[in-house]
C-alpha cells in the first residue's frame, strides 16, 4: 500500500466528482476576476504606474514648443561664436529652473563655461578633374580629422593610385601609426592620391590632396565639427593644407575617366596584391582641389547643467547622468543649414519635457538625477579633439560633486 499513492487517488477521485458542479457555477466568474484584480495591481504598483503616469502627463505639443524655439532664425542654429548660442544656453537654463532642477554648473549657476576652437569653411570644397567638378556631399565630402584638414589656396597635382596588399609597419609617422618603408619612401610632392581603401592610411609626406574611396553614404552626408588642432598650431599645418576627400563609388569613376580606368579593374588589381607590397599608377591627369577655411580659437561657449538631489539616503549618492547636445553646426558657406542641424534641438526639446513630465507625475527619485545640456561641435582650446562627452568633467562643474557621487549610468 502507497499512502502517496492512494491518497493522490482518492484527492483526483474526490475532487474530480466535484470539479465540473464548482467550474460550472463559480470557477469562470472567479477566474475573470483574479485576471482583472492581478491586472490592476499591476497597473497601480511599482514602476508600472510611474511609467503610465509618465505617459499621461508627456505632451508633445510642448516638445514641439520647445524644438521651434530652439531653432527659430533668431538663433542662428546655435552655432558656436553666435549670440543665438547663448539666447539658447539661457532659454534651457530657465527651464531647468521652472522644473525645479538645482545648479550644477560653475559658481552657483547652471553653466560651465569652455572656449572652443574649430574650423569654419568660407566657401565650398571643391574637387575638379580634367575640367569637371565633382558635386560636393554627393561626389565627394572633406573628413573630419583630429587634425587640421585646411588649404589658404588650391592644390594642384597629378592623379595618383595607390594600390597596396597588407602592409607590413615599419618606420612611424606624425598619425601615430608605422609605415612601411616601401611607403615613407615615395616621392609624391606633386601627386593628388586617391586610396581605394579606407584602412591605406599615408605617412605625413607632402603631396597635393588625398582622396579616400568610401562605400558609406554617411560619410558624404553627415557633417562633422572640423578641428583646428595641429601638433604646432597655428604655425605648422600638417601637409601643408592638402585636403583629405572621402569620395563616392561615382565620384571615383568621375576621377578616373579619364585615366582608361575603371573602379572595378583597380580593385581587382588591388586585392591581387601580395603583402607589402604596391603599385602606384600615375595617370598624367590633373586634379585640383581646395578646402578653404578660417581657424576659430578660445571661441566662449557654455554647458548648462542642473541636477535632481535623490530622495533616498541609501542611493542618493548615486548618479544618473542624462546628456543632450543642444548646439548646431550653424550654416554651410552658402547659408543653407548643414543635413541633421536641427537633430540636437530634438533631442534637448524631448529632455525638456521629460522633465516637466516627471514633475506633474510627482515622480520622486531615489536616485539623484544629473541632466547636462552640453555644447558638442568645436573642441577644447589646445586639446587633443575627442568627440566623446567628457561625463567625469561634467560632474566635477560643482564644487564637491565628483568626490560626492558615483555615476551609474
């Protein structure tokens, strides 16, 4: 005898007689309404109802407010070295204030002042061969170095391809990487070199203009701050302002027209290539290309920066750090918006109102909560570029806050 056993047998015999009488008159009813009950605590419990609550209070008709504002003419599409920059730190300084953020920046207020350098083009890149020019941001765009990448004048030189196998490095350059010496030892004073590989990177000897095939679209497109950082700024400029070109899958052909090339000949001579070794292929045709710009330095500048103090002694030393860039690009040297200016406006008028939303939701964090509204084009005045945000400076705009908090995320 299994008293396990049996007893399972006879609970399955006894309720089973009565399961149908129970399901038939109470069990359906009862079901709906543990459903419904597990579902409103659900709705009205932990993070669940903040999120709801959230929802309920954002409004984009104020994120909409907030982003014509921003990008109204009068600020000049918070360039920097605009007043149209500052009207803009102020109007998210004076909201930060209305949704009860505390100062974080320097001295008791909201900002943290930076001087920043930068290049500004005067007058539109231009690559031209054999009498044509190739159209700018669809042909061809500049690349925007860590280094000074600026001419006082067209450059004026010889098409030349550069194919080359897997190199072995060698000797070093000014960019920090090894060259091989079959490369530190070509003569290419009066070449303009076009790179069908992005990774082919050249040593710094003087030549007339480099140009990088690219397969990436948004490298032609997007539009990024242009350093005016050189190693011996402002007297030395690295190549002596030869331009440095990403150039499209066309605009490549346009370059080699009139060469008897064709882009698919040269890759495959190229991926025939052994190790270190390569070929270089002197066209005889004439390229001329030219990137004028003016060199912008210790321009003023401000981050605005305020903070939410947690309400939980256990955790309010840590720290939630919400970055958005708020400046622009400002406008191309033909006075058109630069493509995506109005994108950082976006992300600053959704800030905006995540803020004011958390407000009228009573939300109250346990966490203290930092909230940055940070210039991103220009670099520091001097600095090696980065164009990664500087988090741990941020915090330390307030006297005691980088020994106080621990960022978490």
């Amino acid at each position: 005898f299994n008293l396990f056993g049996e007893g399972l047998r006879r609970l399955v015999q006894d309720v089973g007689l009565s399961f149908n009488r129970l399901f038939n008159r109470y069990t359906f009813a009862t079901i709906i309404l543990l459903l419904v009950g597990l579902r409103w605590v659900e709705n009205n419990t932990g993070s669940t109802v903040f999120l709801r609550q959230q929802a309920e209070t954002f409004q984009m008709d104020r994120v909409t407010t907030h982003f014509d504002t921003l990008t109204a003419p009068a600020l000049q599409a918070r360039a920097i070295g605009t007043s149209g920059l500052d009207d803009a730190a102020d109007y998210i300084a004076a909201q930060f204030e209305q949704h009860g953020l505390q100062p974080a920046g320097k001295k008791g207020t909201y900002f943290f002042d930076v001087k920043r350098d930068f290049v500004s083009l005067t007058e539109t890149p231009r690559l031209i061969t054999n009498g044509e020019a190739l159209i700018y941001r669809e042909d061809f765009a500049e690349i925007p170095l860590n280094l000074l990448n600026l001419n006082h004048a067209p450059k004026t030189g010889e098409l030349s391809i550069i194919l080359a196998g897997d190199q072995v490095f060698g000797n070093a350059g000014f960019t920090g990487r090894n060259f091989s010496p079959i490369i530190t030892e070509l003569d290419l004073t009066d070449k303009a070199v076009l790179l069908l590989n992005n990774g082919g990177f050249l040593p710094d000897v003087p030549r007339q203009g480099t140009f990088y095939l690219t397969n990436n679209s948004n490298n032609l497109t997007k539009r990024d701050s242009l350093s005016a950082y050189s190693p011996q700024a402002p007297s030395y400029i690295p190549l002596q302002g030869s331009p440095f070109f990403f150039v499209s899958e066309i605009g490549a052909q346009k370059l080699l027209a009139p060469t008897g090339y064709t882009l698919a000949q040269l890759v495959a001579q190229e991926e025939a290539l052994p190790p270190d070794e390569i070929d270089v292929i002197d066209t005889g045709v004439t390229v001329q290309s030219s990137m004028l710009g003016q060199i912008n330095q210790k321009i003023p500048a401000r981050h605005v920066i305020g903070y939410w103090p947690g309400l939980d002694e256990n955790l309010d030393d840590n720290l939630i750090v919400v970055l958005a860039q708020y400046d622009g690009l400002g406008l191309d040297a033909d006075g058109q918006l630069y493509p995506d200016a109005n994108k950082t406006a976006g992300s600053i008028s959704v800030m905006l109102e995540i803020l004011q939303s958390w407000r009228e939701a009573n939300y109250q964090p346990k966490k203290t909560f930092i909230f940055v509204a940070y210039v991103g084009e220009g670099f520091d005045n001097r600095q090696q570029p980065s164009r990664t945000p500087d988090v741990e400076r941020f915090i330390s705009a307030k006297f005691g806050f980088a020994a106080s908090f621990t960022p978490e995320a």
